[in-house]
C-alpha cells in the first residue's frame, strides 16, 4: 500500500537530484513553506476584531469539513480548532516518510518558492478576467460586472447584514488555498487513483486523467453546494462561468501538484485568492 501511495503521488517533472525543482517539490519543504500561511490563517481567525470571522458560518468550507471529521473521531474542545493545522502537518510528514525524500532544507528556497506561486497564479487571474468578460458581454450584464475575478475560497455564507473585510477575505483566502488542496488534490486525487486502478483496474494513464477531472469537477461544484447537507450555499449560488472557471482552476492546480509538489500549488492558490481579493476590492470595488 505504501508504495502504491508513493506511486501515485509522485511527481511527472525529471529533474536533477537537489536541484531547486527537485528541493522544492518535497513534501517536508511544502510543511516548513507552508506553516507561515497555516499560522496566519489560525491567528487571524481568532484575533482580527470583525464579526465576519466571529460567524461560523462563513469560515472556510473544507476548513469546517476538515473539523467535522475530527469532531467525529473523537477530537473536541478547544483543540478542535487547532486540530486541522495539526492534521496538515501530521500528513506532510508522514507523505516525506513515505517518498523517502531528503528531509534537509536550504532557506534560500523560500523566497524563489514565493515568487513562483504568484508567477503561477497570473494566468489564473487572466483567465478569470476573460471569462467574466465574455460571459457579461454575450449576456449584455452591465458593465460593473466586467472583470471582476473570480475567488477561489468556497466559504459558508455570510450571515445576513454582515459585509466581508479586506482582510477576512485575504484570511479566508490563504485558508482555503490550504486546505482546500489537501482536500482536493493531496487526498481526493491520491484516493481516486487507488479506486480506479485497484478497484476498476484501469491503467494508470486513464486513472489520473479521470482523477484530475473528477476531482476538479468536485472542487468547481463544492463552491456552490455543501456536500454534507446537501444544500445550496446561498452565498455563491451556481453559475456556469463560475463553475467552468473554478473546474479548469482545479486541473490547473492538479497538475501543479503533480509537477511541482504539495506546497507549490497550495502556495499558488493562495497567493490567486489574495491577488484576486486585492484587485476586486481595490479596482472593481467589490
């Protein structure tokens, strides 16, 4: 079973042993570039002073999925809160025991990590911007609705008289470009490549073609439903541009996290959700 994890998590890139590509797609490397989003993310849900984050019901949906299934298995009290951070940090390392990867790191790497993710996540903006703006043009949507890009984070809706900060929205953005790809690409895609090719005996090729796409249509579609309930969220209700957005967005983060590790792509996300915050709120005023 071991190695059929390794298998199917490896990476398609044929690189140089140490090299920056190689160094950087490391799981423990995706732990350690990662913690100062997860810290962030934690503090600033518990101490910037907005009712936003106070309401429960707009934190980050996988975030609150995540907590759900911990809750179930026995976790509760205040460690709950903490609980999914720690789960994060408990499958990285494991994942870096199970690729038998190097474990040291050259912090130097961060900095070039860094700007990577904000390089990788400009063509999901563009594409954002094209598909609002073809869609408002062919549905004659008025003109305030021409640009605006689209968010990544699939957050419960806000509760009502409550308007999203700046700020929350960045918070909430950085959650979900966490733990949404631990969701949906490091867990969905490493389970549907042992169903397809264990339980259908489907070659491998054909089984990571329909992981990526089943996995992408479910993280498109969870923005718009609540798979535990079963409910719409009221909040983002479904849009085919949207969902067509948020489906290409999720095989173009699938085939980061094939290419280019764990952290690469959770990075990648959450520098879209916070450059997408930015512009919204900055240029369309949204």
């Amino acid at each position: 079973m071991a190695k059929k994890i390794k298998d199917t998590t490896n990476q398609l890139l044929n690189v140089a042993q140490d090299s920056y590509l190689e160094r950087t797609s490391r799981p423990f490397y995706a732990l350690v570039f990662l913690l100062p989003f997860i810290a962030f993310y934690e503090l600033g849900t518990i101490f910037i002073n907005t009712d936003v984050l106070n309401e429960a019901q707009i934190r980050v949906v996988a975030f609150v999925w995540l907590q759900e299934f911990l809750r179930h298995i026995g976790f509760g009290g205040k460690f709950l809160w903490a609980a999914p951070a720690l789960m994060v940090v408990v499958i990285l390392v494991a994942y870096q025991i199970v690729s038998r990867k190097q474990w040291w790191i050259s912090p130097f790497d961060f900095i070039p990590m860094t700007v990577e993710c904000i390089l990788l996540a400009v063509p999901l903006i563009v594409l954002s911007l094209l598909l609002h703006s073809t869609s408002s043009s062919s549905h004659s949507v008025v003109a305030s609705n021409i640009g605006v890009v689209t968010p990544l984070a699939a957050k419960y809706s806000l509760a009502t008289g409550h308007s999203s900060s700046l700020l929350a929205d960045i918070v909430t953005g950085i959650g979900a470009g966490i733990y949404e790809e631990l969701l949906f690409r490091l867990i969905l895609i490493c389970a549907l490549m042992l169903l397809f090719q264990d339980v259908f005996k489907m070659s491998k090729s054909n089984s990571i073609v329909f992981s990526v796409l089943a996995s992408a249509a479910l993280f498109g579609a969870h923005h718009h439903i609540d798979f535990l309930t079963g409910q719409p969220n009221h909040g983002d209700l479904f849009d085919w541009t949207k969902f067509i957005f948020r489906t290409m967005a999720g095989i173009y983060f699938a085939v980061l996290f094939a290419m280019r590790g764990f952290g690469i792509a959770a990075g990648t996300h959450a520098f879209y959700d916070i450059i997408a915050t930015l512009i919204n709120a900055l240029i369309f005023h949204r």
